[in-house]
C-alpha cells in the first residue's frame, strides 16, 4: 500500500481509505504478502477488472477528443514536459 500511495501521491492512510471504499464496492481484494506478514497488496477482482476495461475505452476516446489534434512534434514535446513534471513533484518532501 506503501508503494501505491507514492506512486499517486497520497499519504499511506489516505490510500488505506481509498482500498477500503474499493474493497467494498467489490473492485479490489487484499491479498497478504506471503513472505512479509507486515504487507498487504491490492489484487483487483474481476469485476473491477470489468469496469477498469470499460472506462479504459470511454479514457482512450477522451485522450483523442483531446490530443487527437497534436502532431507528434507536440506530443513529444508534451511527453517530456510531463516527465520533468513529474520528477520535480517527485522531488519535493
């Protein structure tokens, strides 16, 4: 969970709620770590393996509603801003 809550930058209590209100609607279960007792991992289900499928399509569509417009010079320009974003957050305590 740890590792999740760095990865999308929330705190480890904060993604701890967010699993919880996945688990409940059934899109995600624990699964125990099997050599740390410690650690516990996120293993999406099928049914939010299901939904995780449908909303990749309705994203995909708005990521070309959206740049579908940019040529490639622009989306590589993009791609690199983004990356340098995204290091610089990474790099803030």
């Amino acid at each position: 969970m740890s590792a999740l809550a760095d990865q999308i930058a929330l705190t480890t209590s904060g993604i701890t709620r967010l699993i919880d209100r996945i688990q409940t609607a059934g899109y995600v279960e624990r699964r125990p770590c099997p050599t740390d007792r410690r650690v516990a991992f996120a293993a999406i289900t099928d049914t939010g393996r299901e939904v995780l499928d449908r909303a990749a399509v309705v994203h995909a569509r708005n990521l070309w509603a959206a740049f579908g417009d940019f040529g490639e010079p622009d989306l590589t320009a993009l791609d690199t801003l983004l990356d340098r974003l995204r290091k610089a957050a990474s790099d803030i305590p």
